[in-house]
C-alpha cells in the first residue's frame, strides 16, 4: 500500500516516508492510494480471533511492503498486551470499551503500534526521530507511555494549559526520560497549529527527523481500524447491523473506522457524537464546513474546533456532503446533557462512563428516537478515574483509580510554559535538538 497527499495526488509516498513525514510537505495528509481489499480477511474472523491476531494479520496485508509476516506478528504481540472488552447496557446500547492500555485511553492501541513500527524502522535504519505531536488529553498520556524509553526516539508533546484534566496532565509531565512536555498558552488548536507549521518549516526539518503522533499520522489512524474489526467479528453472527457510535474530536477515530469500512468491513452506520464543538454536526445540517475556536468542555479530549481529518473524510467522500451524510449521522450533545447521562446510567445501570463515552451514550439515544430498532455500540474512549473531579461532582462517587493511574498522584509536574506562536516552538526546537 502506497498513500499521496490529500492536497497533490501526485505526492506518493511508502508507508515509511509517511509514517516518519506525519505531515505531507505540501501542508496535506496522507491518505492511501488505493482501496485495500480485506473482505475476505474480515470474514475469516470469528468470535474467537484474538485482538492481537486480528492486529498482525490486518498490519501483513495493509502493510506487506513495509513488514514481513514475522515483524507484523512481533509489532502485534509487543503492542497489544490489553484488549478491547464489551459490555451491554439497557435499551440494545453497548459499550466497546477501549481504555484498558498503559495510558487508560483508546489511543493506546494506535500509540502504541505507531511506537513499535517507528522503532523496527529505525533499528533497521540507524537514525533518530524526534515525535511532535498536539495534545487536548488522551494523545499526549497514550504516546507518552507508548515511547517513553524507546531508542533512537525523542518525543515533544504540546498541551493546551489548564485545559486539560489535573490527571491527564500529571501523565503528560511526569514520565521525564525522552518524553518533554510543552504547556502551551493557547487552546489545544493553537498547539496543533504550531505543530502543523513545525512540519513545513524547512529550518527545523533540514535540522531534525521530525514526526507526528496525533492522528494525523497514518502509523496511528491505521491501528485504530483493528478494534473496529475486532468487535464486528464479537456481534456479526447476532448483531451485524449495530451502528457504531464514535465520541469524535479530531475525527481520526472515526476515520479509522471509515477505512475499515471501505477496505470491506461491513459496517452500515456510524454516528459522530461531539460536544459543543459541533463542526462536523452543522456541516452535515448546512453542507458548509466552518471551523471554529475550540470551546472548553468536560469532554476535553474533543474540544476541537477545526478538526484535522476532516480533510481526509472529505476526500474519501469527494467532497459531497450527501455522501457523508449516507455513511454518518451526527449529534452535538451539551455539558448539561453529559452530566445528566452520566448520572442517569450509574443510577440505572451502576456503570460509571467518562465525559467523552457519556457524549457518546447522549447521541446513541438521540439516534434511537428515530430508529428505534437499531443496535448501538458506542465506543467507550477512557477511563472515568481520569476525570475524577467530574464524576465526583455528578454522582458523588469516586472512580476507581487503576494501578496506572494511581502511580501518578504523588508525582511532581515538569513541563516547559511556551507562548502559542510558531517562533516559541521553533526556538525550542531548535536549541534542544
């Protein structure tokens, strides 16, 4: 599998120039080439495949250029020590819960590929990388986990200040090693724009291996593909036209799953559930697309406003609003709404869900008022003990810390206070690497 830029067709590149680009010179993202054909490969997965065997098969087919059979096999097996379980709620609604990883977050499972592919590449190679990524919660604390001591890499995180939740920073600002932690004064989209810019700046790429770990790099976005065939071979026999509900920030979650479904996976439906950033909700409303600055929620991790994989959703769709519309449906769901949904299910159901699965949660609901027969499975993106302070305060229990989690709390924050201009950034670059 090759990949070009969304922005020149003509920019071709393997899946190691990608995976080590993050960002296409010419501003665009990578996309594939063509259309992988795993339908056959879907098929054959049943009930009782393992995560880690879907995993290194999907990783040998998507990528046998880059990996032989044995190196998917290896990367799979060294990535995936947890798994995704799946737990059923009232009313046909489940939750695929995805926050059982190093850092409690599903972006472990892209993280921690993204890590381990970089790493063989290098081994193999001889050279250094240094990661550069944007971070509004659960990124940063997954790739930090996912390459804190890894070898011939350096990893640079910005995060938004005081816009993350006290335990999500604590996972950011308290590995030391290679990791560094930038506290941006901005919004997490001025972090993601300074780190856009870093990537096109000849000074600093001339000078450093830079890459990305958000999910505008496909080393992520590809990996978070392998859940969503994983749960469809756990429901194809009983359930196969349950409609994917996917808590959307920066939208490569739900990407991921739109690959997967064009590479043969048969989902029929995916729901994109977002907080009062509502871009993409207003875009399927009006047919405009019109980002925003970022809005603070207690769904952090999505509070963006100008959302990065719209630009690959749009290419896979041809820029035809009413093509987005036959795959996904799209629901804004308020902080109001997200505390009554957190509070309403643990009195029901005594499941406690974090901010960004209760957002999801509000628009399974919203969908099933107009389609009331249909099966949900929301995906469940981390850990409620990482928002303990919210919890707390809505249903006046608190989360039960993982052993991860509860390392953290007596441990001191190191991080590094930048202004939110490129000039800051590459000065910081510039001098360290």
């Amino acid at each position: 599998m090759n990949f070009k830029s969304t922005r020149d067709k003509n920019n071709i590149v393997n899946f190691s120039q990608a995976l080590f680009q993050g960002l296409a010179q010419d501003g665009g993202l990578f996309i594939p080439e063509e259309t992988a054909d795993l339908k056959d490969l879907f098929n054959s997965f049943t009930k009782d495949t393992s995560f880690v065997e879907i995993a290194s098969k999907m990783t040998a087919s998507l990528l046998s250029d880059t990996f032989t059979p044995r190196q998917a096999q290896k990367i799979a097996e060294k990535a995936y020590t947890f798994s995704p379980k799946i737990v059923n709620l009232n009313n046909d609604i489940s939750i695929l819960e995805l926050f059982h990883g190093n850092s409690c977050a599903f972006k472990d499972y892209g993280a921690s590929f993204l890590a381990l592919a970089m790493e063989t590449l290098l081994e193999e190679k001889e050279k250094k990388a240094v990661i550069l990524t944007a971070t509004s919660g659960d990124t940063g604390s997954a790739v930090a986990q996912a390459f804190v001591g890894k070898e011939n890499i350096e990893v640079v995180i910005l995060y938004p200040s005081g816009r993350v939740s006290p335990l999500q920073e604590k996972q950011l600002t308290t590995i030391g090693s290679n990791i560094k932690a930038l506290e941006v004064e901005g919004s997490f989209d001025d972090c993601q724009r300074m780190v856009k810019e870093a990537f096109t700046d000849s000074d600093i790429t001339q000078k450093i291996n830079l890459s990305s770990a958000n999910s505008i790099n496909l080393g992520r976005l590809i990996p978070q593909s392998f859940y969503y065939a994983w749960a469809y071979s756990q429901i194809k026999d009983t359930y196969a036209d349950t409609a994917f509900v996917v808590p959307s920030g920066n939208y490569g979650n739900l990407t991921a799953g739109l690959y997967a479904q064009s590479w043969g996976l048969e989902i029929k439906k995916y729901i994109a559930a977002t907080n009062s950033n509502d871009v993409i909700p207003q875009y399927l409303k009006n047919g405009k697309y019109t980002p925003i600055s970022s809005i603070h929620t207690i769904s952090n991790a999505m509070d963006v406003g100008s959302p990065s994989n719209y630009e690959r959703m749009s290419h896979l769709f041809n820029d035809d609003v009413n093509n987005f519309k036959s795959k996904i449906s799209a629901y804004s769901i308020s902080d109001e709404n997200t505390k009554k949904i957190i509070a309403k299910i643990y009195d029901e159901e005594r499941y406690i869900m974090c901010p960004h699965t209760a957002v999801g949660y509000g628009a399974a609901e919203l969908y099933k008022q107009e389609n009331p027969h249909t099966k949900m499975m929301v995906l469940s993106t981390a850990h409620p003990g990482k928002f303990t302070e919210v919890i707390e305060e809505v249903i006046n229990v608190k989360p039960q810390l993982p052993e991860e989690l509860k390392k953290l709390e007596s441990r001191e924050k190191v991080s590094t206070l930048i202004s939110n201009d490129n000039k800051a950034l590459k000065e910081y670059l510039l001098t360290t690497y």
